[in-house]
C-alpha cells in the first residue's frame, strides 16, 4: 500500500502545526486538546522546521522537571526530520520508523507538507492489505 492511499483512509485531513517561538506548555495543551502525539513546527504552515512529540516533552519532564514546560518549541524539537512522499510503500515507511524509533512521518509533495502519518496509521493499512491478500490466497486455494 502506498502513502498516498494511507492519507486517504485517514479520518482527519492535514497536519497540526505550531509556529517557532510557540512554548512548550501551550504544545502540551495542543496535544491534550486534539488527543494527537506530535505537532510539526512551521513557520509558514506548509515546510516543517521541525518536529515535537509527547514523547520528547515527557524526556525533558523526566530530565529537567516542570520548567521546560517555558522553553520554546524551537530547543525542544527534532530538527532533522525524516519525512516520506505519497509515492513510498508502507513496509518502507514502517521500517524507516522501527529503524529511526520514531513514530509520526511528514508527508511531502512538491516542497510542501500534504499530511502526516503515524506508525499506528502504517499498522492498520498494513493489516488491511495482508487481510486481503488472505482472502484471495484462500480464494485460489477453494477455486473461487
């Protein structure tokens, strides 16, 4: 399955931004708000600068306590970003994530971002196409 059929069977549409300077408690709440794990940070909406998750913000609690909840987005984030385009295939996007242990992708087409996947929404298509290839190997087997 590739990327592009993975956004379509997403339930929302578009990626969850913060601008840079944005700080870190109000990033929380974006994420508690939209029941979501990550946010890219954007200036213009449409590149990612960078990337925050619930994961990097709980390290830092567990490091440095409460007070980084005041940093800005920008000491906090992944810089280098490992993003796909709608073109790739979901095994190789799976093991991009496993071999990068991260779990939100930007998904970029012509310079700018169209979507985000997780490796939850990998999983499930995943899933999907080995049930369907399933049930045509039973098929051929029962001469269906």
């Amino acid at each position: 399955m590739l990327v592009q059929q993975i956004l379509k069977s997403k339930a929302t549409e578009g990626v969850f931004t913060v601008k840079p300077g944005t700080n870190v408690a109000d990033v929380a709440s974006v994420l508690s708000n939209n029941r979501i794990g990550s946010v890219v940070v954007s200036a213009t909406g449409k590149t990612a600068d960078g990337i925050l998750s619930e994961r990097d913000i709980v390290r830092e609690l567990g490091k440095r306590g409460a007070v980084c909840l005041s940093d800005k987005v920008d000491d906090m984030m992944t810089k280098n970003i490992v993003t796909c385009n709608c073109n790739e295939r979901a095994d190789d996007i799976l093991k991009k994530m496993t071999e990068g242990r991260f779990r939100h992708m930007p998904v970029i087409r012509d310079g700018e971002m169209v979507g985000l996947i997780t490796i939850g929404d990998v999983v499930k298509a995943r899933l999907s196409e080995l049930s369907m290839e399933k049930k045509a190997l039973e098929g051929m087997i029962m001469g269906h």
